[in-house]
C-alpha cells in the first residue's frame, strides 16, 4: 500500500518528537550523576577529617573538627556578620575583576594586533607580572590610603595578567589565512575583528577570565590584609590574632564555596557564548 507524502511527514515528527522527549528524560538523571560523582571526594574527606579530630588522632586545637568549623558558620549566619564579611568581599572582587578585565582587554587587544606594540609593551607587562602580590601592598597604602580603592585596585592588578596573556595569545593565535580569506571577500578591519578576530579568540578570553577570576580571589587576601576591619580576609586575621583555628578554616571554607560559585557563573557563560563549538564528549 502507498504511503503518503503527508504521513511520511507527520511519522517522522512524531519519531522526532519521541527521541526528544526520551533526550529529556536522560537530561536530569545524568546531571544528578555528575553531581553524585562530584560530591564523592569532598564528602569522603570531610568524614575522614571528622573521624581523626574526634577520635583525637590530630588534637583539636591544631585542626578543628568540621562540625566545629559548620558550627562558627552557622553562628556567624546567625548574628549576620558572615553576610556582612562575605558582602564586602564580594564587592571587592567584583570591582577589581571589572577593572583588571578592562584594562587587560583594552591593551591585550591592542598588543595582540600589532607587533610593535607589543616590543613596547609586552616585555614591561611581563616584569611586572613577577612581582608577588604583597610587594604592592605598601605602595597602595602609601598612594591611595588604606580605604577601598588600594584594596580594588590590588584585586585588579591581579586580574589583569592572566587575562591579557589570553587575549594576546587568543589573537595572535588566530589562522592568518581566515584573515587572508577575509580580505579576499572585502572585509573592513572592523568586519575583520568582529567577524574573524573575536570569535576565534572568544575561547582563549573566557579562559583567561576564568584565571582572572581565580587569582583575584587569591589577590583579595592581600587586599584585606591593608587596614581592612571586614571581609573574609580580616576574619582570617583575626582567628589568627585571638588562636581560633576554627575561624581561620571557616574563613577559608568560605573563599572556596564564593570562590567556585563565582567560577561556576563563568563557566556557565563560557559554555553559552561558545555553543557553537564541537567538543569532544568523552563519555561516549
């Protein structure tokens, strides 16, 4: 019997329709596998840290117990000093990464596209990227006081290197011939940056936001170090000023949990702007 034109139609919906509605139901049993696996480690470690401080293999005043550090947290919720604390920190990282991205685009863009700039640049960049973080610390209070902006500042100068490393190296990376072809179809060197330049080097840029990110919340303890009385930075000090361990690993638990949610945004973005890539799924 002749099968239609239309039902060959309405057959293949309908087969498509099923294979989606079976792609949906994996979705969720897969995410909460990864999230299963993810969740092995931290947790085998946090049951082995609890064991040994509590059966005083390690004494308790070197290495609190988690449910001791669980317990400083919960008290610091409680009394809204830790909202406080994680506020300003937040604030400042967010301000630093803001400025240092800028000034890493503005100029990486700039040295990656052309080669005497960056023989006039590049190599001072780089010296400067040597100096460790606390070596700028007395300088800052010295130019601008012990307020917000030395500590903004501090953060931003250690977001600025590795994202403009990945902005130079992301556009000098770019296939000479994509921009040959480009100029062969009459391309403008805005066309050419937009069309060419950015997307080939978008993957690099990301990455390097991500490591951005990253040391600047390495960069913020510095930061806090110069005169600051809140942030997680001054509670680290502060547990170590009046011997309380506990503290000092609240403060540092906390830098980890802000610091992966931040990284956990970017990465979120960074799949998104680059969904057009075809990436290897190594799970197959």
């Amino acid at each position: 019997m002749a099968i239609s034109e239309g039902q060959i139609r309405k057959r293949s919906v309908e087969a498509v329709t099923l294979k989606d509605k079976k792609n949906i139901k994996q979705v969720k049993p897969a995410f909460f596998g990864n999230l299963g696996l993810s969740l092995v480690l931290p947790v085998t470690l946090i049951l082995f840290w609890e064991i040994v401080t509590r059966f005083n293999y390690v004494e308790g005043h070197l290495l609190p117990a988690p449910s001791d550090i669980v317990q400083v947290i919960t008290s610091m919720a409680s009394e809204g000093t830790l909202w406080q604390h994680s506020w300003i920190t937040l604030y400042r990282i967010f301000w630093g990464f803001v400025w240092g991205s800028l000034a890493a685009v503005a100029l990486g863009s700039l040295v990656g596209m052309s080669r005497k700039l960056e023989m006039l640049f590049d190599p001072l960049i780089q010296a400067f990227r040597a100096i460790p973080s606390l070596a700028w610390v007395p300088l800052f209070i010295l130019w601008l006081g012990i307020g917000e902006p030395s500590k903004v500042t501090l953060i931003a100068v250690g977001v600025f290197f590795p994202v403009y490393l990945n902005i130079v190296g992301g556009i000098q990376s770019v296939d000479r011939k994509l921009i040959e072809v480009g100029k062969t179809y009459g391309f403008s060197s805005f066309q050419l940056v937009r069309r060419i330049i950015l997307p080939a080097s978008m993957p690099s840029f990301l990455t390097g936001l991500r490591s951005g990110l990253g040391l600047g919340w390495m960069f913020v303890v510095a930061a806090e170090l110069m005169g600051a009385s809140q942030g997680l930075g001054y509670l680290l000090v502060l547990g170590q000023n009046t011997l309380q361990p506990e503290l000092i690993l609240a403060s540092i638990i906390l830098f980890a949990v802000l610091g992966k949610m931040t990284d956990y945004v970017l990465k979120r973005v960074q799949t998104r702007a680059l969904h057009w890539q075809d990436r290897i799924d190594v799970s197959k």
